[in-house]
C-alpha cells in the first residue's frame, strides 16, 4: 500500500481521538483499538497535550506507543496506520 494512497485516504478521514491535557498515556487503549478495527486514525492534539512538545514528536511518540506507522503529520493533527 503507498504512501500516497494512504495520504489521500487520510485526507477524507476524521479526527476520531483527541490527545488533550492528560497526554498519550490516556489515548493508547483507545488508539489501539481503533487501529484494530480500521485501517488509518486521525489524532489531533489539543494545545494543552502539546506543551513545549511539536506534534511530530508526539505523534512519533504515540505511534511507538502502539506500534504503529505514522503516516503524516499536519498542523496539530496525525495520522496513523
């Protein structure tokens, strides 16, 4: 499956798991399951996640966390496949 084919498919998919002041920790269940059951997630993280963290270290934090494939990264939004 390429990369663009995933990027266009991304393009068209929702935020369906926010990151916000509690961190990764409280999102990996969830994210993991949702991988399971679909083939990409969009990730968005809320300033308070951030901190003085960018969105791609987070999203490459967060798809260690539940062995994923990070996609792409655009403003504070990640996808994972």
């Amino acid at each position: 499956m390429t990369d663009q084919r995933l990027r266009k498919q991304a393009h068209e998919t929702d935020v369906t798991v926010w990151v916000g002041k509690n961190g990764i920790d409280s999102v990996t269940g969830e994210l993991a399951d949702q991988l399971n059951d679909r083939e990409l997630v969009k990730v968005k993280f809320l300033r308070a996640a951030r901190g003085g963290s960018s969105t791609e270290e987070l999203a490459v934090e967060l798809a260690d966390a539940v062995d994923a494939e990070l996609v792409e990264t655009r403003g504070n939004t990640a996808v994972l496949h």
